[in-house]
C-alpha cells in the first residue's frame, strides 16, 4: 500500500466513522434551522433571562416608591434600667414664683401636701432644698405603637415618577439584549453554515483530484504521460489535507458558539438543516428594511429614557426646596417598678397626635449645586445622543451598501462558478487529448475552488450584513412586556 493510498484511507475512514455515529444518533440529535436556533436562544440564553429578572427587580422598586406614601407602622418595645436615679431639687415655693404659699391659690387638700412636702425638702425653714428627691423607679418598662404619614411631601412623588422611567428602560434594555442576541445567532448560524459549505467544497474537490491522479497514474503506468504529471497530481491532491482539517475544526467552533449562544449543553449534538446555496436562491425575494428613522432603534429609545430620567432627576433637585409636611402619631404604655413582679405592674397609657412642617432655609448650597450638576447631566445626554445618532446613521448607510455590493458579488461570482467548472472540463479534455498540461489542470482545478468558495463567502457577506442592518434598525422586534 502506497503513502497516497494510506493517506487517502485515513480521510476515508473517519468519515464513514462519523457517518455511521450520525445515523447511529439521528433520533436524539437536535435538528435546528434559524427560526428554531432563535426560538431556544431567546428562551434559553442566560442574558436575556438576567434581562427580563431586571424588569422584575424594577416593578418590585417601583411598588417600595409607592409603599412610602402608605402610613408607617411600628411596634415599640423597650426596657431600661436605671443605675443612679434622677435627684430633684426645689426651690422655695416650689418653683413658682417664689415666697411664701398663698392659700387662696390652692384647695385645702392641695395645701396639706405642699405643706408635708415643704417639711420633707427644706426641713430648715429656708430656701435650701436640701437633699432634694429622687425621681422615678429602677425598672422603666414601655411598649407602644408609632404610625407617621407623610402628607406633602413633593419629592416621593417625584421618585415614583422616576421608577416609572426606570421600569421603561429596563424594558428597552431587555429588548436591546433580545436584539443583539438574535444578531449573534444569527451571524453565528451562517458562519456554521459557510464552514460546512467550505468542508464540502473541499471534500468535493478532493475526491474529484483523487479520481483524476488515478487517472493519470494509469496513463503513466501506460506510457502516456510523464511521471512528473502524477508527481504534480498527487502533490495537488496532499495540498488540500490541511485545508479539509481546518475547515473541520471551523465546523467544531462555529458549532460550539452557536451552542453557547442558544443556551444549551455543548454535548447535544445539532444537525444544521438547510445550506448557503438555500438563502442565495431567496434573497433576491428578501425585503431589505427601508425605514432609516431610527424609531426603532434601541440604543436611541434607552438614550431618550435616559434623558427623561436625568429630566426626572433635575426636577427632583428642585423640589428639595419645597416645604414637606408629616403627621406621627404615638400611643405608649409604661410601667415602673423597682422589682420584676410582673404580675403587680401598673401600665399608664400615654399617647400624642403632631404635626412635623418642613422648610428649608440654608444648606451651605448644596441644593443649588445639586440641581446644577443634575441640568449639566441633561445637556451632556443631549450631545451623547446626536453624536450616537450619527454614527448609527452612517452604520445604515454602510450596511446598505455592503448589501447591494454583496448582492452584486454574489451574481459576480455564481458566474464565475459556472465559467471556472466549464473552464475545468475544457482544460481536462486538452489533457487528455495531450493538448493541455497538468499545470493548465491543476490551475483551472484551483481556478474552481477559489470560485466556490469566493461564491459562499459573498452570500456569508451578504447575509451578515442584512443581520446588523436590522440590529441598528431593531427591525422585526417588538417591546418587551412583562407584568
């Protein structure tokens, strides 16, 4: 067995190998075309369940915003135990004024107590207070309820208003992420389809280069041509052994990151269904988006809410020098005692109803400088904006004319395909007759792969570039909504 013949049954072999594993796992191999790769990557991939999990956290923000303007509720509980009590001291007539005691001013019970009380404190006689007294109990036990409600107060309302926006962006945001998605899968789809194309080509060829050094081999071992024609022949027909594994491994990586980006377990095996030579036969039916508006387009819709949020957030700078206005309500009970007799205790209710108004006067200018900052952050968005929408006006502008330049490469080169394969067949014939050279074969035989190959990388082109035309466009998505 020759080295040609060792070499050709290694490249034989593990196909049939991988023939038979294929027919072997036909029922649990995941049969997929673009529409199905889309339907699992926008259901599966982790990117956009992180984005609609977004939208989620953002409706659970939006209902806190409005949870502050419902009455807060507290219940208090509370012990405390005095180390050293509180002494008081009185001064002569008890604070009140001063000099001797007035009966005229008190009942007859209330002067028996003041007198007993003015013996205890200032049992000289004079306007020292003397030890004075202690005040309260060593146990403080209280238990209550507090409730506050605010009732104007401009800047929550402003929040909620805020919370709204940000719910829309995380939406658009979401969409962005479907957008983008659906454009890598689909580029991704295609350069899975153009690796298997590339392989087939170079399967084709080789087998066809293999049948023509048989050929020439027996017309030499005939006596019909020289060994340099099988040395060129087979020299050819080696040459083609790298390219088939590296269109091989691009088969593998392209399969891989289509995986990836569907969401699905490397290990599942996918059968690819359609080819290249498929789209080329539509694409002359497709209908390129005509609409250059933008209105569509996510990057501009978040640019928008983004300015309606910093809008938001200016106008909630000015409002921090507007008047708020809370009620609170407070009803305590409260026990003390020296001891921890719980079943003696005395609880006292106490409890009070008020008013809290706000104004703010002076602040050091901090409520000035934030709203400055908060009016720079609109303009700044504003620049941003026309400097996105003009680069996203010149990548449509772009993508059209890779478009019509790939639909008129694609024409180009499917006649090129047709003249370089006739070219073959002619150069073959003068071979044979002994008109033309193995040099003339092996050229024409090149001339026909580049030509192949050429012809379904423009229709590759072509395909990729209407996928980012209709990802700048958002062409053919939707909102998001999800309740």
């Amino acid at each position: 067995m020759n080295l040609r013949s060792i070499i050709l049954l290694l490249l034989i072999l593990p196909g049939l190998a991988g023939l038979s594993t294929a027919t072997a796992q036909q029922t649990d191999s995941l049969q997929i075309d673009l529409d199905r790769a889309l339907e699992i990557a926008l259901s599966e991939n982790p990117t956009v369940k992180v984005a609609d999990m977004e939208i989620t956290k953002k409706q659970y923000a939006r209902k806190s915003a409005y949870g502050a303007l419902m009455p807060q509720m507290d219940l208090i509980g509370q012990y405390q135990r005095a180390i050293k009590r509180q002494t008081v001291y009185f001064d002569e007539g008890f604070g009140m004024g001063g000099g001797d005691i007035d009966p005229g001013d008190y009942t007859e019970e209330e002067l028996q107590i003041l007198q007993v009380l003015q013996k205890v404190m200032m049992p000289g006689g004079g306007t020292d207070s003397g030890e004075g007294i202690q005040m309260g109990r060593f146990n403080v036990w209280s238990a209550g309820l507090n409730v506050s409600l605010p009732l104007v107060v401009p800047s929550l309302w402003k929040n909620i208003q805020m919370t709204e926006v940000d719910i829309q962006l995380a939406m658009e945001q979401a969409r962005a992420s479907r957008i983008n998605l659906m454009n890598q899968v689909k580029k991704s789809f295609f350069s899975l389809l153009l690796a298997q194309d590339s392989h087939d080509v170079f399967r084709k060829t080789y087998e066809t280069d293999s049948i023509n050094l048989e050929n020439i081999r027996n017309r030499y071992n005939q006596g019909v041509v020289a060994e340099y024609d099988v040395i060129t022949a087979d020299v050819r027909l080696k040459s083609l052994i790298p390219s088939i594994l590296q269109s091989e491994n691009m088969m593998k990586i392209a399969e891989l990151q289509l995986k990836m980006l569907m969401g699905i377990d490397g290990d599942i095996p996918l059968k690819v269904v359609g080819s290249l030579d498929d789209y080329e036969k539509s694409m002359f039916d497709a209908i390129i988006p005509a609409d250059t508006s933008l209105i569509n387009n996510s990057d501009i819709k978040q640019f928008d809410l983004q300015a309606e949020q910093a809008q938001k957030a200016y106008e909630l700078q000015k409002l921090q020098y507007a008047p708020s206005l809370v009620t609170s309500f407070n009803w305590t009970y409260m026990s003390q005692n020296n001891d921890f007799k719980f079943n003696t205790y005395r609880w006292d209710p106490y409890s009070m109803l008020g008013f809290t108004l706000q104004i703010p006067l002076f602040s050091g200018g901090q409520r000035y400088h934030n709203v400055k900052q908060a009016q720079i952050q609109l303009w700044q968005l504003d620049e941003q904006r026309k400097d996105v929408e003009r680069g996203l006006k010149l990548s449509i502008r772009n993508n059209y004319d890779l478009i019509h330049k790939n639909i008129e490469q694609v024409v180009a080169t499917q006649s090129s395909v047709e003249q370089a394969r006739k070219g073959h067949e002619i150069t073959l014939k003068r071979y044979e007759t002994g008109m033309g050279t193995i040099v003339d074969v092996n050229a024409a035989a090149l001339a026909v792969l580049n030509a192949e190959l050429q012809y379904r990388n423009a229709i590759y082109d072509y395909l990729s570039a209407k996928a980012d035309l209709e990802k700048v466009l958002g062409y053919d998505i939707t909102p998001v909504n999800i309740e």
